[in-house]
C-alpha cells in the first residue's frame, strides 16, 4: 500500500503501525511527535495504530535553540 511520509509517498506492507513507520525513519532522537491525517497520535499509540492506504503521516523534530 502506499502513505504519504513527510511530503514523501512510502511504500509499506499492509498491517503498517506507527511505530514501523518511525523505525524507517531512522529517528535518532526521542523528542519527536506523529501526526496521522491532521491528528497527533500520543506514543503510546505508536505499537498499535495500524496505517491504511493513503494516510497522510508527518513526523516532526523537536529542535533547541536560542
């Protein structure tokens, strides 16, 4: 099936979490959050939020600065 990741379309296997999505990633950080069509999806989520076909995911990065 195909998501949108970050802009970006993403072939995935059907029964894609979450958390798979974000292991694709290679997210190196743990300050990060997931929005799956216009909606935050809290972390604990992550393992059992199942993705369909077309869903709208963005991952952003938490950044510090001054």
């Amino acid at each position: 099936m195909e998501i949108i990741v970050n802009g970006k379309n993403l072939q995935t296997d059907e029964n894609t979490t979450v958390l798979d999505v974000v292991k694709m990633q290679n997210i190196n950080t743990t300050m990060f959050a997931v929005e799956r069509n216009l909606k935050i999806i809290p972390k604990s989520e992550y393992e059992s939020t199942i993705l369909h076909e077309g869903d709208k995911i963005e991952i952003v990065k938490f950044v510090g600065g001054g």
